[in-house]
C-alpha cells in the first residue's frame, strides 16, 4: 500500500473558504511615502495592485494593524481589524468595508446576469 494511504490524515481544510490578502499599516505608510499611492484619493485593491503592495486581489483585502500610520488615507476594504480602524482614524482618514461579491464586483470581475422575470 502507498505510503500517502498509510499515513493518517487529520483535520478538515474547508475547499471553498475565503482567502485574504492581508496589508499591514506599515506597508501602507511606505508606499505612501515613496509616492506609490495616493493620499488625495480612495484607496481600494485595485489601487494596491497598481502600487505592487500586491499582486492579485483573491476574496479581499484585510487591513492589519501592524505598526503606525502618519498618511490621512480613505481605504475600501473587506475587512479590517478593530485597532486598524482607529489607528487609521486617528490620523485622519476613513476605512469603508465593504462585501467581497461587492467588492468583485465592482472591480469587473463578476458579471451580473440581468434576467427580467417578465420574459
């Protein structure tokens, strides 16, 4: 018998779960202070991806608060932790969160099918 059917297998690894992209606070500021995003503007994934924080989006974005933030930012993400939010308020600037289908779709990725009941 293989080897790989010997072994026993624990746990559960849940197929379909979301995965985020995680952006720290720290991150943030530095590509703020090279000049990679802009402060003056909202700040969503698709912005992120356009500054090389990161290369693809996934299911979102999660707003880490993982060192300080000295930029004013209006940042649109999917989720974000409690300290994060006010790290990021307490420099003068906002954090929407918005839903991952929202977020998808916005960005282009998911086409609405427009199906009229009346049909």
């Amino acid at each position: 018998m293989p080897i790989h059917m010997r072994i026993p297998k624990r746990g559960f690894n849940k197929p379909f779960r979301a995965r985020y992209v995680e952006v720290t606070l720290v991150r943030l500021q530095r590509a703020v202070d090279v000049g990679r995003l802009d402060g003056g503007q909202s700040i969503d994934a698709t912005a992120m991806v356009k500054a090389g924080l990161f290369k693809r989006s996934r299911d979102g974005v999660r707003l880490l608060a993982t060192g300080s933030l000295s930029a004013k930012l209006d940042l649109v993400v999917t989720g974000a932790t409690a300290s994060s939010v006010k790290a990021v308020e307490a420099a003068g600037g906002s954090v929407t969160l918005v839903h991952k289908k929202a977020a998808k779709a916005a960005a282009g990725e998911i086409e609405e099918a427009a199906a009229d009941p009346a049909d």
